[in-house]
C-alpha cells in the first residue's frame, strides 16, 4: 500500500477504518490512481480520495454511464448533491448511491426486475419513475425543510394499476445526520392524519440524533403517501446499509421502537449484500453482471483487500 498518504482516519470507528482502508486498496489496485487530498483533514493525502482531476474524469462511480448519469444529476439540480465529496471520496455513501440505484433509472425495465424480486415487492408490476437526491415539491406541501431522499422509486401494482413508492435511504459509514431539529409546527400538522405512524408522546425523542434524518425521510415519506390528493395507496422507507454497520443497524432498531404496527410494516431494513445477492442471478447481459459484480467488489468484498490490511502496522482499537 502507498506510504505518502494515511489509509485510517484517528477518529474512525472500527469498521470504518476498515471500510476506509478497503477503498484505499480499491483506488490503488482496482482503479491504479494516487491518493487525493482530504478537506476534512487540512488537505493531507487520504487513500480513499482521489485528486481532482481523477473525480472529474469520474473514477467514483463504477461505470461511464453512471459517471454521465451523476453530471448531469449534478447539472439539472445541485441543491442536495456536494459535487467534491460524490466525486472525489470514495467511502462516501453519495456515489455508492448512484452506483447502485442510477442504473435503475437508466433501465426502467431493469428496475422492476430487481425491484420485484425484493422480498414484499413481488406485487409490483413495473416501475414508473425512479430519481436520486430526490425532495418532493413545493416544500410547503409536505416538511418544508430541506429533507430529501437518497434514491426513490414509484411502481404500480400488478392487482389494480395503483401507485405506490419506496424512499431510500443509503449508509455507508456515516452517522445519521446530526443536525438538530425539534419536532416543530411544520411537522407537528401531520400528526392530526388518522394514518399517523408513531406511538403516543413519540415526537418528544424526535430530535435524538442518533435517528432524527431517518424519522424526518419516514415522515417525508409518510406526507408525500397522505396528500389531501391521494396518488399513491402505499410507500415505504427503506434503509440500505452495509451488514457491519452495526451503528446504523441499532439507529433503526431503536427508531422503530416508536412505530406504531402499521409503521413498523414501511420501515424496511435492507442490506447491501441481501440486495446485491439478489441482483446477481437476475442480470441477464454481460453489462448488468459486470456492474453488480464490481459493485460487489467496491463496497463488500472486504476479504479482497484483507491480505493488505493485515500487513498494516497494527493500530490500538482498530484491529484484533
């Protein structure tokens, strides 16, 4: 591995030092680049940047299509997108985004044959729309704040023709976000819903941090399905994290503990690896195998990368 740059960040928790190093391993034997700058860290070389030059010629993203895909996503509507971190940095949870789900809006066809092999989602017929970085509007309609979702998808229904959506959230290493935000009047107007999906007395844990983005795209979720206009009959909010992500899988657990019944059944926990695995079989060209493939490679085959991580200079609290 490169000995100019750093390949752990102090502060990282254990797995994401390790998810770190893995794409430090990516860019160098995967992808053949040198490190870039880290602005989080006063620009000093990190193994899982890339310079820019490297971000702009899209070396982040899996494939041409995707990289072209991302530009003009980034061109037609910036306001949710921070360009040098989907370009540049390779553990960000922002192009893993668009490497897994922008292929799904390049190919509806696609879309609803791996949409409908998801478990719950064999109902659907095809998939009608799917966008990323998406925030319905205008935003007065629904939280009128700058909540959006990662990856969106709308499908209609094989028994009748009815729409419905699933919200995506996507979690790589990061926490939840941490800003805060109380569970003000322009939240507090979809509680008089008769649908309404938490449990009495709920929104007084609303601003616990550890969840406070995931409940606001639940809610986000729940006010795009409860328009006074019904247009969709039934949504969901999924969250999709990698298996050792042991923090995220706890933030969920511990904001459905709020659900009621019938908000537990629209909170879907998906894995990264239960997703991929059963996407593989269903590619039917050499392109769709490659993609998922890579993919896999990317973000879960950390046994590739062992050898070099266990060559590492063992570091307190990172490895056994």
């Amino acid at each position: 591995m490169d000995t100019n740059c750093k390949h752990i960040a102090p502060a990282d928790a254990v797995f994401t030092s390790r998810m770190r190093f893995h794409q430090s391993w990516y860019r160098k034997y995967v992808l053949g680049l040198s490190p870039g700058p880290n602005p989080s860290a006063h620009g000093e070389l990190y193994g899982n940047m890339l310079c820019e030059k490297d971000g702009n010629a899209g070396w982040n993203f899996i494939t041409a299509e995707v990289h072209k895909y991302a530009e003009g996503r980034v061109a037609s509507d910036p306001t949710h997108i921070e360009e040098k971190r989907l370009r540049n940095n390779l553990l960000s949870s922002q192009p893993m985004c668009f490497n897994l789900f922008a292929p799904l809006d390049l190919d509806r066809k696609l879309a609803t044959r791996l949409i409908r092999a998801l478990p719950g989602f064999g109902h659907v017929a095809r998939v009608t729309d799917v966008k990323l970085e998406y925030a319905p509007s205008p935003k007065e309609d629904f939280l009128n704040d700058g909540t959006s979702f990662d990856a969106w998808v709308e499908y209609e229904r094989r028994s009748d023709g009815a729409l419905g959506f699933v919200a995506i959230e996507t979690k790589l290493t990061e926490p939840f976000s941490q800003t805060h935000r109380d569970f003000s009047e322009r939240y507090h107007r979809w509680k008089l819903d008769p649908a309404w999906w938490w449990s009495a007395g709920a929104e007084a844990h609303f601003s616990n941090n550890l969840y406070n983005q995931l409940w606001r795209n639940h809610l986000l979720a729940f006010a795009l399905c409860h328009q006074k206009t019904r247009k969709y009959v039934e949504c969901f909010c999924a969250v999709v994290s990698h298996p050792q992500d042991v923090s995220c899988l706890k933030a969920v657990a511990d904001y459905g503990e709020h659900l009621l019944s019938e908000g537990k059944k629209t909170l879907l926990p998906w894995s990264l690896d239960t997703l991929v695995n059963t996407w593989l079989p269903l590619a039917t060209t050499r392109e769709e195998s490659s993609w998922l493939q890579a993919f896999r490679l990317r973000y879960l085959d950390l046994e590739a990368s062992e050898p070099a991580w266990q060559q590492q200079p063992a570091t307190e609290g990172f490895r056994a």
